[in-house]
C-alpha cells in the first residue's frame, strides 16, 4: 500500500511533519513496515484542505489531531 504525504509550503504549516512523524510510529507499532510504504510529495493540488494524504491513489485531507483515526480506518482497515 503506497501512502503519500504532502509536504509542500501549505500542508507543510498545517502540520504535515507531525503526521509524517505519527505515521511513521504507528506503522511501527503495528507491525506493518512491509506492507505500507510511507513517502512524501510536493503540492497534491489540494492546499485550500489541509494535510493532503493519499492511500494507493485516493486523495484525503488530515490534520495532526485525526491522524490516529485515519491510520486505523483507512490503512489497517485495508490491510
């Protein structure tokens, strides 16, 4: 599963590296290194919608508060 995090200038102030950050450990504690594969990108074209994050091609806009909740529902609730 290809996970892609933006960390252009917008999602960048909106707290991009704190989400890099959560799921990079919650890929850890789950035990799931092999299976998701975390990159980052420059602008996903969505500013105006916080943290652009996509799972094998969908588009979703994160915050650093929501990260936990996304991880379960949209990543360990794939695998």
């Amino acid at each position: 599963m290809k996970v892609t995090i933006c960390i252009g200038s917008a999602c960048h102030l909106r707290g991009s590296k704190e989400i890099i950050q959560k799921m990079q450990q919650l890929v850890r504690t789950n035990n799931v290194a092999d299976k998701v594969d975390l990159n980052g990108a420059f602008c996903s074209g969505n500013c105006v919608n916080g943290v652009c994050v996509t799972v094998d091609g969908e588009l979703f806009s994160l915050s650093p508060e929501n990260t936990e909740s996304f991880f379960e529902k949209e990543i360990m609730g794939r695998l």
